[in-house]
C-alpha cells in the first residue's frame, strides 16, 4: 500500500464501520446520533480521498481498487442497519427493497467495471455525474435515516426516506447509463 492521504482517508474510512455499527446498537439515547456522525465522517472523506489523490498527484492502483470497496462497505452495512431496525417511520418493505435495489445495483457495477477492465475498456464505464449525484443523495438520506429521529424541528427520517427513494432512482438510472456505455464499447470493438 502506497501510504498517502487519500489512501490513509480511504482506509480510515473502512475502519471507521464497526465504530458505526458499535455505537448504532450501543444501548444509551444518543447511539444512533454518533453513528449517524461517524457516517456522515465517513461520507466526507469519500469527497476529499478522490479529490486530493488527483490534485496531489498521488493517484494509484490501490487507492483505485480501495476507494469503491470502501464506499461499498459503508454503505452495504448503513443499509442493513436501518433494514434491521425497521423503525414505525415506514414500512420495512421499502427499506428492504431500496437495499436491495442499491446494494444489488453496487455488485453488478463492480462486477461490470472489473469485467470491462479484463477486456481493456474501463473507461467505457467511469463514474458519471448522475453516479456522483447518487452517491451525494444516498449518503445524505443514509445519515439522515441512521440519525433517526427529528433534528430542530426537521423530520430527518422522512426526509431521509424520501432522499433515498430518489437515490435509488438515481442508482437505477446510473446503472443503465453505465451498461448502456458498456454495451456501446463492447459493439465498437
């Protein structure tokens, strides 16, 4: 591992998930708020691992194969925690079927991704603005649904509900963007 900034951010994000999961069952009233904090900590390294890796100059292998596994991670385990919990808020089928729905879209890209790679075309499927865009919302929805209860008034829960509803539209749509862009490179060559 090539010790840098953003690969030192990237894997602190990883070590970062069983913090949240710790402090999201830890039996005391405000568990959940730090979960939902360490999260949100956890979704601002992933705009600055990128970001600084590129304008430092200190991209590399491992931080590109590092970065998706740990945003998948995160991500992966925020989901099944708010499965789990099934708060009154709302029905737990539609907490399930957005998991699914983003953890099963998350494999088949990365699946594709590697596969495209094998066959000399991964750029035909790098990350697009409504990728980057879906990222935002989810996280933003996940910390919202994680925090779990109102915040000055403001219902988080329903609103981080419906931010994850438009997440998950937005995760079907990248998906068919970037099988589409697939499917383009693999008929050109």
């Amino acid at each position: 591992m090539e010790y840098n900034i953003p690969n030192l951010l990237t894997s602190f994000r990883i070590v970062l998930v069983p913090v949240v999961v710790v402090f999201f069952y830890l039996p005391v009233s405000w568990g959940e708020q730090v979960a939902a904090a360490v999260f949100m900590v956890a979704a601002i390294t992933d705009l600055f691992d990128g970001y600084l890796a590129r304008k430092w100059g200190q991209t590399s292998a491992f931080g590109a194969f590092l970065d998706p596994v740990a945003d998948k991670v995160i991500v992966s385990v925020a989901l099944i925690l708010l499965v789990d919990k099934n708060p009154t808020d709302y029905p737990s089928i539609f907490m399930t079927l957005a998991a699914i729905i983003i953890i099963g879209r998350e494999i088949t890209i990365s699946a594709l991704r590697e596969w495209m790679a094998e066959i000399g075309s991964r750029n035909s499927v790098a990350v697009s603005i409504i990728g980057k865009v879906k990222t935002t919302t989810q996280m933003t929805a996940l910390v919202w649904l994680l925090y779990g209860q109102p915040l000055f008034g403001f219902p988080l829960v329903e609103a981080g509900f419906v931010l994850l509803y438009i997440a998950v539209f937005l995760t079907l749509w990248s998906m068919i963007d970037y099988i589409s862009a697939a499917l383009v490179s693999m008929k050109n060559d």
